[in-house]
C-alpha cells in the first residue's frame, strides 16, 4: 500500500489494531487453554478477597474454571 495521505495512514493504524487485538486474543486463549493458567489473576483475587465464596466457585466450574475469564 502506497501512503499518499492522512486516511491511508489512518486506515493503515486501524488494520493494525485489527491485527494486533486478533494476536493478543488468540494469545490469551493459546495460554488458558494449553496451560490451564489464569493469567489475569481473576481466581487469586477472587481467593484472597472471598475464599469461601472461590471454594465454591471453583468446586461448581471445576474443569471450565478457566473459562470464564473472557
């Protein structure tokens, strides 16, 4: 793509925000689900601020615990 102008420098930063919003996805879904991991910390806090109510979150979304933290 040839840059001639302002838009197509605009439409050039917003293709790759597209893209890059795409890798960062894909990358957090690659990590949950390959290595089980809560990567943004959701269960630790809420483990720390309420362990009873994680007991029984986690008990109840058992294998599907990392999935809600879309």
């Amino acid at each position: 793509m040839e840059i001639k102008s302002l838009e197509d420098i605009k439409e050039i930063e917003m293709e790759s925000n597209a893209k890059l919003i795409e890798i960062m996805k894909h990358s957090v879904e690659t990590v949950r689900r390959n290595f089980k991991v809560d990567i943004f910390g959701f269960g630790q806090l809420i483990h720390q601020t309420d362990p009873k109510a994680w007991k029984v979150l986690k008990k109840r979304l058992g294998p599907h615990i990392y999935e809600f933290t879309d």
